[in-house]
C-alpha cells in the first residue's frame, strides 16, 4: 500500500498549473459576484437604463454603427485567444522561435484591446459618464460599467506583460531543458480572460 503521507505527487500536474487553476478558481468567484450584482443592480434599478447599443455606438461617416468598437475589441482577443492555442502547440513541439512569435502576437493582440478600451473608456467620460453619475440614464451605470470592464482591463494588461516576460524567456532558450509547460499555464490564464470578456459582452452590452 503506497504510504500517502510521503513526500509524492498525489496527481500527474505540475505546482504552477495546479496554482494557476487555483488563482482562476478564484477569480472566478470574484468576476461572477461583479456579474450578479450588475444583474441584481440592472433589474431593482428605478432609472431608465441606458440602450448600450445607441451608448457604445460610433458614428463613421454619417452612419450610426452600434456596437461596432465592442464587436471589434470581442474578435481581436477570440484571435489572440487562437494564437496563444497554436503557441501552446508548438511550444510542446519544442519551436523555441515559433512559440515565441505566437505569443509576442497574443500581447500585441492584447495591447490592442486594451487601447481600444481605454478609447471606450475616454468616450464614454467626455460624454459625462462617470461611476457616480450618468447622463444617459441610470446612474449605476457608470459604476458597474467602469467597475467590471476595468477589473477585467486590470487582468488583461497583466497578462500581455506576463505574456512579453515569457516570450522572451522562450526565445532566449531558458526553457529549453525544463520544458515548455510554463506556456501552456501562460495560456490558461489568456484563455480564462477571453472566457470572462465573452460573459461581459453578453451581459453588459447585448442585455
């Protein structure tokens, strides 16, 4: 009978990855309760809310498009979130220079949504939007819209810098005789920030 007590590995996962499934585990927690109290605040609000779709339109050439800077911003990271994928792929192919390429290409994508946020978030404070006040409607709106789309602005900015650190630890070799596992816990932090922006889009600006 193998003696449990020992010193050994329960189960066949390295600590960074098992921690990393921790941390995500609890962000989880903290993303979903933001979620749930914008719903609660939304449906027991007595103030009209704001049509996001007229709130977060851009005006080109004349034609009001709705949604259209949202709908870029949501296929720029759903893109990152395929290139960090083929990274992972050929890191365990051991392509030290590919896996790098792809993930340089993951925090480029990533700088990109967080520029095109801080340009939503630029738009939307010219317009009088502010987390105590509202001009469109609702004054929770400000709050929850500054409070959830910052939160998870927060974590993307940290990973395209944890994204860049790990690039370049690929391509200058440190993982070579270690292996390429550290690529694949970079992606499962990337993929769990795609996840949660794909329930903000539903929730905060197609609701």
């Amino acid at each position: 009978m193998n003696d449990w007590a020992a010193d050994k590995e329960t189960f066949p996962m390295p600590w960074g990855k098992l921690m990393m499934w921790i941390f995500l585990l609890g962000d989880t927690f903290i993303f979903s309760i933001f979620l749930i109290g914008y719903m609660k605040v939304r449906i027991s609000s007595l103030a009209e809310w704001p049509n996001t779709s007229e709130v977060f339109a851009l005006t080109i050439s004349g034609v009001h498009v709705p949604l259209l800077l949202i709908a870029i911003m949501t296929f720029v990271l759903i893109t990152s979130s395929g290139t960090m994928a083929m990274a992972v792929n050929y890191g365990y192919r051991g392509n030290r220079k590919r896996t790098a390429q792809l993930m340089l290409a993951t925090a480029l994508l990533g700088a990109a949504f967080v520029g095109m946020q801080a340009y939503e978030w630029s738009k939307l404070i010219s317009e009088g939007v502010r987390p105590w006040s509202n001009p469109f409607g609702a004054p929770q709106f400000g709050s929850s819209f500054f409070m959830i789309t910052g939160f998870h602005g927060l974590h993307v900015s940290a990973g395209v810098i944890y994204l860049l650190i790990i690039a370049n630890h690929v391509r200058r070799g440190h993982y070579d005789r270690k292996g390429y596992a550290i690529v694949e816990i970079a992606g499962l932090y990337w993929h769990f920030v795609d996840l949660v922006w794909v329930f903000i889009f539903a929730f905060f600006y197609l609701w």
